[in-house]
C-alpha cells in the first residue's frame, strides 16, 4: 500500500482522529517493561512528568494518561487504566508520512514482542463492534487488514 491508500484507510480523519491501540491479558511487570522500552527507545520520548515513574507503574494505576512524543509531536497517548490490559490511542492528525507511520509500527511491533502478545489497531473502541485496521504479532510483520474484521472483546464471566 501506498501512503495514500494507508492515510485514506488507516489515518482518515473525517469521523474521529483517534485510532485504539488495544492488547489484553498483559503478564505480571509488563507495563514495567513496556515503559522501560519507551524510556530506552531513541524516537519516542514521554512527558518530564513521568521519568523516574517506573517503579511504582504496576502498583499505582490510576487513571494516568502518558503522551508519547514521536519526532516531537504528541502522537500517542498511554492510558494507564489496567494492569492487565495495554491501551494507547493514536492521534492521526499529526501521522502526516509514510515515515512516522513506519515507525508507529516499528514500535508497535516491539511493543508486540516485548509483550508476547498481539496488538490491535482500532477505528474507535467505543463502537459495539470495533473495526480492525492493523495487527502486530510478535515476532511478524504488521499486518493491515484490507477486508473486514471486527475486534470481540472477551466475555466477562
């Protein structure tokens, strides 16, 4: 896929400028290592606010949102809601390239491995049936989905 064609699927802009990052059933000190990996990694930064907050990351959940920098502009955002649970959102206006879009999905899919799990890319988390527009599996390529797949939350029983 061209740019365009990612921009027009992915990225659009004319219903709602947020994309959802989603993976479930995070394993025990995962957040802990998914935020090492954001301190370490050298295109992403995070708000002054939360260096140093590691330590407390898996005990202190309380609502806090972290906004990540990529190439300076604040694309993602780290809701911290769960341990169990990796929840971001993108914001497409600033995805304005086929280059930061590449590097979304390079850290996404360290992300995918450093987790062991799959992320998923959504139209809106809102919705009853959430619309997948990429996958990132560990140790895989991204993946876009170019037909039709919708994300099932799992039952609470």
């Amino acid at each position: 896929m061209d740019w365009y064609q990612i921009k027009k699927n992915i990225y659009y802009t004319n219903d709602d400028y947020i994309r959802d990052v989603i993976a479930l059933h995070l394993k025990k000190g995962a957040l802990k290592a998914i935020y090492n990996y954001i301190c370490q990694t050298p295109f992403v930064s995070m708000e002054e606010r939360f260096k140093g907050f590691a330590e407390g990351i898996e005990h202190d959940i309380c609502s806090e949102i972290i906004t990540l920098f990529l190439y300076k502009k604040p694309i993602l955002r780290w809701y911290l809601n769960s341990t169990e649970q990796l929840e971001m959102d993108i914001d497409a206006r600033f995805v304005d390239s086929l280059d930061v879009h590449n590097k979304i999905c390079e850290f996404l899919t360290n992300l995918s491995c450093l987790i062991d799990d799959d992320i998923f890319l959504l139209n809106d988390v809102i919705k009853e049936k959430p619309l997948v527009l990429m996958v990132f599996k560990p140790q895989a390529p991204p993946e876009i989905i170019e037909g039709t797949k919708y994300f099932e939350f799992p039952s609470c029983q």
